[in-house]
C-alpha cells in the first residue's frame, strides 16, 4: 500500500495531463499522496513510470490532450472504474514552438501551439464538466503561465494562449459555481526541473540562471512546489476560491 502524507484527497478521482515529467508528473504523486486517485494522461509514455510510482493509486493514460476523441475515452474510463470524476489539472502545455516575432511566426506552427496549449484546456473541460456536474461538483485548474502575465519580443503566441486560459477559466467559473464546480488558473513562474526547462537549458545553458534572477527569490521553482499549489486547490480548502488566477512565480511579476 502507498505512503500517503495526508487525506484531505481521500475518495477524490482526479485527471491530471502531462503527467509524464515536471509539473504534470509532481501534481499526479502529490495528489496520489494526498489520498486521490489518479488518472495520469501523457502522450509520451513517461505517464506509465509516474504510475509506477504509486500503482496503487495512479493509473496511466495514453491520450493527446488536443483530441476530443481521445478526451472522451478518459472521462468515460474514468467514470466507469471509479464512477465519478472530481478533479481535473489541464497541465499540458508546450514552448519553443511558434517562438518568434509576429511577422516570422508560421501560421500552422501558430495552431499547433493554440492547440496544445490552449484547445486542450477547452477539451478538457469540455468533457469533464458533465462528469463533475453527475459527480455533484469539482475542482479544475488550468495551467496557464506568467506569460499571460508579462512578455518579451518573440513570446506573442505562447503569451496569448496562457492568457486565453486565464479569460476561459473565469467564464468557465462564472458558469458552474451552481453546480459547485470550482475552477481557477495557476501561473507558475520559472520551473525547473521539466521536460520544458530542460529543453530550454539545452538549446540557451544560460537561461536557467537568467529566468531564475527575474525572480524575488533568484532561485526557479520546483513542480513540487507548485503541485502542492494544485493540491490545495484541488482540495476542500480552497472550497471559496473559484474564477482566480494563483500566481506561483517567486515573486516575479511582483517586480
Ligand atoms: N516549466 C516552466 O517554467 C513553466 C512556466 C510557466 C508555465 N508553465 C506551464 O506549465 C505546464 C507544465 O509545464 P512543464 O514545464 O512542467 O511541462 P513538461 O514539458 O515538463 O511536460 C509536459 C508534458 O505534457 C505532455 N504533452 C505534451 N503535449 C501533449 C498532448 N497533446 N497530450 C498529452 N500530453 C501532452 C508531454 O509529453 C510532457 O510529458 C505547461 O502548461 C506550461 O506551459 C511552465
């Protein structure tokens, strides 16, 4: 049996995405120890060695978060083993693509980069909502960034889909707080270590310690810190939160 650090997730089913690596892969142990169970969805297969993990309570997922199809499948697996869904972490995300300025961006690099970052979040809650709607009410939070937030020359495409996540989430709130469905957006700062990150790292050695000074506390975050973020909204004490943006930055946009 799995070591749980609390119960404040006990009975809980939750869908966690891109929960492969970083702060997808965090948030599916955090809740996992918190007492959920786990649905982990990846597309790479790094989702079965999170599952590994803790194969008592997180089962992997091969599904593309941008494919409603395949968006449908979890929800109703999910549904059918465990008969209710009450969490959903939209983590999947992806930079480095359509990463130039606007005149030079491609057009279906553009979509790719909408689709990842920003039709997964709609899909996901697209199918899970009914599911929490039957299961008498949810937590979702949607992954947005500090993108949304503050930007650079060639960030135009990444910044708007984080920032569409924001504008999406509160209508999403607005929406279903009477069938007490709470949703809200995280916006991490710099994590690091990710599958993101460390790509970033590869290509630009210097950009850990340049993104990690723009923070109060010169230092990136790490997912653990912002899964335990997720856990708390995920979890009853955050039971008066909904239609919020939580920012998880160190202290970066406070500059
Ligand atoms: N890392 C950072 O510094 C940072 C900062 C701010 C916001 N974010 C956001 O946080 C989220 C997580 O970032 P991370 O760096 O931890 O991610 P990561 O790169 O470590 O992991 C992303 C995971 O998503 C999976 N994935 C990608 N496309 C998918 C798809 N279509 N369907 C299913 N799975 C898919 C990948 O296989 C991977 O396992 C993203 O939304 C990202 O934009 C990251």
């Amino acid at each position: 049996m799995a070591t749980l650090d609390g119960t404040r997730l006990a009975g809980k089913v939750a869908v966690v995405t891109g929960a492969g690596i970083g702060q997808g892969r965090s948030t599916a142990l955090r809740l996992a120890r918190e007492g959920a169970h786990v649905v982990a969805v990846d597309v790479s297969g790094a989702q079965k060695d999170t599952a590994a993990e803790l194969p008592d309570l997180i089962e992997p997922a091969n599904a593309d978060a941008t494919n409603a199809e395949q968006w449908q499948a979890v929800v109703a697996q999910t549904t059918e083993r465990h008969g209710r869904l009450d969490i959903l972490c939209n983590v999947v995300g992806a930079a480095g693509i359509a990463q130039a300025r606007i005149p030079d961006v491609d057009e279906d690099d553009y979509d790719r980069l909408m689709s990842i970052n920003l039709k997964s979040v709609f899909l996901g809650m697209k199918y899970a909502i009914p599911a929490m709607v039957a299961s008498g009410g949810g937590s979702i939070i949607n992954w947005s960034s500090v993108g949304a937030l503050v930007s650079s020359p060639t960030t135009s495409v990444y910044g708007a889909s984080k920032a569409g996540i924001l504008a999406m989430t509160r209508a999403a709130a607005r929406e279903w707080g009477e069938a007490n469905i709470r949703v809200n957006s995280l916006v991490p700062g710099f994590v690091y270590p990710t599958g993101m990150t460390l790509m970033g790292e590869e290509k630009f050695p210097e950009s850990v310690a340049r993104a990690a000074s723009k923070s109060a506390l010169n230092r990136p975050g790490h997912p653990d810190e912002i899964a335990a973020v997720a856990a708390f909204l995920a979890s009853d004490d955050a039971s008066y939160i909904t239609g919020s943006s939580l920012v998880v930055d160190g202290g970066w946009t406070a500059g």
